[in-house]
C-alpha cells in the first residue's frame, strides 16, 4: 500500500539460490516499495515473505535483513570520509575486516584516499557496489544498480552480478534496463 | 590511514566523531554559540557581581542546552537523506545500539567539550570555586540526558521538511528537569547547603534518559525508514 492506493496483490513469486530476478514496471508501479518490503523497512498489507537458508526459515523482517545486501537509490557515502574510509566504515560494520581488493574489483583503487566529495556519480555507484562485495551477504537487493553508470560501469556491475550468482547468491533487481544474466523478470 | 579492526558499535561511533570533526559545524557552532552566550549575560545585567553568581547556573544550563541542540537534528538526518541509516538498519548492529552510538558521539563531540568549557565562562559569573566545580560536575552528568532526549526528538522529526524548528518545541520541555536540578544544584552550593541531593536525583535523569531513550529512537528510526 501506498496511503489508500494498493500497490500490488496477488503477487507470489520465488528466487532461488544462483538466479537473479528483475522487477519491472512504469514509475510508480511499486519497484521500490518491493524492494523495500523484502528488506523489512515496509511491512506488506498482507501475506508474507520467507527467507530459506540452509540455518532453517525467516519470515521476521530483523532476521531477513541480516542476509541482505542494499543498494538502494542512494549511495550511502559521506563526502567528509575518503574512498577507502568509507569502504573500511562498511566492512567493519558488519564485522569484518577490509578486503583490500574491494576497490581493485570495482576500479577505485586509484581513488583510495580521495574524499568521497570528489567522486563522480558513476563512481559514487562503483564505491557503493564495492559495499555490497565487503557486506558477503547472499541476498543483493538492487534499486535501479545502472543508475548514473557509464558503459564500462554496466559491464563491470553485470560482470559482479554474474559472479555474485554464479557463487550461489541472489539477486533481485528493480531496473528498466536489461540485467544481462539470462534472469526471470517480474513484471508489476 | 585505514582505522583498527573494530566492533559495529565502535565503528559506527568512530566515524560518527570523525564527521563530527571534519564537518566543523558540530562542537565548534556548540561552543562558539555557548561562549557567545555567556558573554552577552553579564553585559546585558549589568555589573551586579552577586546577582551574575545568583544566575549563573541556570543560564549557563540553558545556554549549554541550546548549544547542543544545534546539532541535535543531523543525529539521524545526514544518514537518512544520503542512504547510510538504510545501509546501518540492515547491518548486525541493532538500531538501538545504532541510537546508543550517536548519542555517545554526540555528547563526545558537544557534551563535553560544553563541559570543559564551562569553568572558563563560570568567571564571567563571579562564581567562586565551589559553585564551579559544581556547575562543571551537573554539566558533566547531565548533558548525556541533553543527547539522549535530543535523539528522541532528532529521530521523530526525522522526515519531516525544517524538522529542526519542530524539535526544540519537542525536546525542551522533556530536559527541564535537567535544567532544574542542574541550576539547583549550583543555586544550593551558592546558599552554603550540599548539592548531593540535586545531583543525585540529575544523575537519575540522565541514567534513565541514556538507558530508555535509544528505544525510542529506535522504534521512531524503524517507523520513518517504512515511510
């Protein structure tokens, strides 16, 4: 529900580990909203959504957002940290050290100690994509993940896409354009 | 240089001062604003040296009060507005112990430094030692109850457009009773009776809004990322 107006119903669908789904639709359709209900930050109006993991199943929001990687419409960086600051702060928040190939992986090794204001929007988007590779989650939620990329930028997202579900993870994606993975698309 | 490998809580407080230091807006307005304050009393009373000493206390509470609210509303804003909170909330840490490390930095980054400050401006209030070190231990127990109130106040005006002209309206009434037992306690040393008593029941406040208060932070985070 958006206020009064129902975003969706009936919708029932289930991605399994390895695959990446794309959700599609007009703007305003509810991509986002979806998104953010499988993270737990909106509950839905009715039915639910169910986490199975080798551990047993979840259907409480807490426990599901602990597999989640998020990429939402914002970047989640902060001007004041550098580059590596900012990738370290990730890390370390989810208790773990610092992968010093993060950067390399998304070709911001270069940008190491640049504070984070310098950054273009393409590489604000690399920097918050190399998060999602330090987070180790298996679950990667995507809003719009080619938003303000550059040609290369598409490649490389879609190369750690595939590599991300090619290592048993998942993807679920809200995008208008393509994903490249040979992946199953909800249409809303 | 990349920080020690450190626990979610730490990290979260780590780079909470960090931006605190580096945004320049934080502890420099807060004592700019306080010590600003603090000189424009004594010159608007006058040269009354036994009515400065009489409101000392209160004044400078309600100045440090003021002070710290101004940073009070980008406890949660900045990391609402660029994506960080979203990021934090789907992290190991929980949100309560989120809300516990930005009132931890908050007072480390205004509180305190308020604090140490105070004596110097105690000066321009004639107030003799035993009422400064008073003033300087009220401030120091009471101004954790100031960030952690504020965090209440920060977090439920967090999507709010001008929430920051919402949250003293929100805030300020819930810190009187700081304010009073703070300024009480400087009020009784000046009348040669013991504080123990004014500070005891600031001390209660304070353990009781940094105990509470991330709860309610919480739960009013939890509320506005839904939103």
């Amino acid at each position: 529900m958006r206020g009064d107006r129902k975003l969706f119903d009936g919708l029932s669908f289930r991605v399994t580990a390895g695959q990446a789904l794309a959700v599609e639709g007009a703007n305003g359709a509810g991509k986002t909203s979806l998104l953010r209900m499988i993270a737990g930050f909106l509950a839905p109006a009715a039915g639910r959504i169910v986490l199975k993991s080798a551990e047993g199943e979840s259907a409480e929001a807490e426990e599901r957002g602990k597999s989640i990687g998020w990429l939402g419409h914002q970047d989640g960086l902060k001007p004041q940290l550098t580059v590596r600051e900012q990738l370290d702060f990730f890390a370390h928040l989810h208790g773990r050290k610092a992968d010093a190939n993060a950067l390399e992986r998304v070709g911001l090794a270069r940008q190491a100690e640049l504070p984070c204001r310098y950054l273009s929007a393409g590489q604000r988007r690399r920097l918050a994509l190399a998060r999602l590779l330090v987070s180790e989650r298996p679950v990667w939620l995507l809003d719009e993940p080619f938003a303000a990329l550059d040609t290369a930028g598409q490649g490389l997202i879609a190369q750690l896409m595939a590599r991300h579900c090619g290592h048993g993870g998942i993807i679920i994606a809200a995008t208008h354009d393509p994903l490249g993975l040979g992946n199953e698309s909800l249409k809303l | 240089m990349s920080p020690a490998f450190l626990n979610p809580f730490g990290t979260l407080l780590l780079r909470d001062l960090k931006l605190a230091a580096r945004s320049g807006g934080g502890a420099a307005l807060a004592l700019s604003f306080f010590a600003l304050v603090a000189t424009l009393v004594p010159l608007g009373v006058g040269a009354d040296l036994k009515l400065l000493a009489r409101v000392a206390g209160g004044i400078l509470w309600v100045a440090a009060v003021l002070s710290a609210l101004l940073s009070l509303d980008r406890l949660f804003q900045g990391d609402f507005e660029d994506g960080s909170l979203e990021v934090i909330a789907l992290s190991p840490l929980a949100l309560e112990m989120t809300a516990l490390a930005k009132i931890m930095a908050h007072w480390l980054s205004t509180g305190l430094p308020l604090t140490l400050l105070s004596p110097v401006l105690a000066l321009l209030f004639n107030l003799d030692v035993a009422p400064t070190v008073t003033l300087f231990l009220s401030l120091l127990i009471g101004t954790p109850a100031v960030s952690a109130v504020g965090a209440i106040g920060a977090s439920l005006t967090l999507s709010l457009k001008r929430g920051g002209l919402i949250l003293p309206l929100i805030i300020l009434p819930l810190l009187a009773p700081a304010v009073i037992f703070g300024a009480g306690a400087v009020r009784l040393v000046l009348d040669g009776m013991g504080s123990g008593s004014a500070l005891g029941l600031l001390a209660a406040f304070s353990f009781g809004a940094v105990l509470l208060s991330p709860f309610a932070a919480a739960a009013s985070v939890r509320l506005n990322l839904g939103g």
